[in-house]
C-alpha cells in the first residue's frame, strides 16, 4: 500500500538567556578557545613548515690574549723575504729563534652599554727594529673565545685576521674593523654544540709546517663556522724615527648579529 506525506510543519527551537549567566559564560569560553589559542600557536612557531630560521643575540666575546704576528722587512741591509715575528706560542717561537723579536702588548676590553659582555677590543703592540731595517707589510693573527647562548648553545675558539702591504716603509700601523660571524651551515639547537671549541693553531707541534699561514687557514677554513675581520679601515703612517719600534694599533668592535639554525 502506496505512503504519501500529508502534511510538513518546519520546528524551530530558540534558547535564551541573559548576558550574566552561566550559559553566556559557556559560549564566551568556547569562542576563546576556538580562535585565541592558534593565534599563539602560530605566533610561536614563527610560521608552518619552516626548516630554518635565524635569530639576534649580541655574543660572548673574549681576546685570548693569544697572537701570531709577522712584520716583512725591507732595507739596504736586509734580504729578500727576510722578517720578524712573535707569537705567544712557545714552540713556534722556538722555531723561529733566529727571527724572534719580543714586543710590548697592551690590550683590554671595553663593556661600553654595561651589558656584563664586551663590545670591543682596543689592542696595541710596539715591536723593537733596527735603524735600517723597515717594515714593508705585516700579518697578524687573533684568537678570541666566542659563545652563543640564547638560541644555541655553542662555543668555539676563533680567529681575526689583519694584514697589509705597502711600497713605502712604515712606522705605524691603525686598523679599525669588526669581528663577524660566518657561517656556512645553520647552528645546532638542541644540546650544546662545541664542535670548534678547540685550538685553531696546534701549539705543542714541534713541525713548523703546522704554524704556516697556509696550513692555518686551511685548516680553518674547513670549519662550518668561523670569524673574520672583513674589509677593515687602515691607516699606514710612514716616518719612523731612529731607535722608535713600529706600532700596530687596532680597535675591533664585537656585534650583535644574526644567527641562522634549524628550525623544528
């Protein structure tokens, strides 16, 4: 037997209820929790899906009080390739006995926003010549203790890299630059990360192989991480007076900068 629909009637149910009871509090919970909560999630996580992600930190910077220093010599009396040098390496000053000169160094670090770290290193150095000989280029070699904590907890030995040449004898060497951070490959985020945290120069090698520039940098620059002092300011002052060492003055600035690590 055939069943037809008679008659339809739509039923529509209205609930109220004041501002002040426990049902307005009910829905102003739910809508909260429906919409505030992934605002932060997302605020949090800095966006979705990203696989690096870089932050600012102002480092913990420190001079070792630990150099290399080689000055080139030029004069009537003095050889081709001939020139002098210091380092506060025992071994290597060993090896360089016949050409080792003892300078006065004088460094210190200044803390200019009282912060508790260092903003800079103001560092000088008076190396002792004779009358005919003159310095016609030098290299120099800092090593600096370097430290994250913020985002990453990483520590590492580096290095700072000054040099120049000239056609005209010096007196007095000024160098204004920065120590930046350089990074091949992002920072490691979880644990703490002492990968580098080792001598950049091997100082108990008796081999002088090991103290060469070359093999310095080579090996250095295999790290994933490093510092340089990138395009300094220099001043070559000429002039030096009878009996006077030859001076290098350098100021480097320690930076806040940015930091690149994995994001997860």
């Amino acid at each position: 037997m055939a069943v037809y629909e008679v008659f339809a009637h739509p039923e529509l149910r209205r609930y109220k209820t004041t501002i002040v009871s426990k049902a307005s509090v009910v829905m102003a919970a739910v809508l909260i929790l429906t919409f505030i909560p992934p605002l932060f999630i997302v605020y949090r996580s800095y966006g979705f899906w990203l696989k690096e992600a870089t932050y600012r930190e102002m480092p913990s910077v420190a001079f070792k009080h630990e150099l290399l220093v080689i000055l080139e010599l030029g004069g009537t009396d003095v050889a081709d390739g001939d020139y002098v040098t210091y380092s506060t390496f025992q071994m290597y000053n060993q090896l360089q006995a016949q050409r080792l000169r003892v300078p006065i160094i004088k460094s210190r670090e200044e803390d200019v926003n009282g912060d508790g770290k260092a903003d800079r290193l103001i560092f000088n150095l008076e190396m002792p010549l004779a009358d005919t000989e003159n310095v016609m280029g030098l290299k120099l070699l800092l090593f600096f203790s370097y430290k994250l904590v913020k985002f990453s907890s990483f520590k590492m030995e580096s290095l700072g890299y000054i040099e120049h040449e000239s056609a005209r004898p010096g007196a007095k060497l000024q160098v204004y630059g920065d120590l930046k951070f350089q990074q091949k490959q992002p920072l490691a985020h979880k644990g703490i990360d002492t990968r580098f945290n080792y001598p950049v120069v091997n100082t108990s090698s008796t081999f002088a192989d090991d103290y060469d520039l070359s093999t310095i940098f080579r090996n250095y620059t295999q790290r994933n991480v490093t510092t340089a002092i990138p395009n300094p300011y220099k001043i070559w002052t000429s002039g030096r007076g009878a009996g006077d060492p030859f001076v290098i003055s350098a100021t480097i600035e320690y930076l806040e900068e940015t930091y690149l690590y994995p994001f997860s």
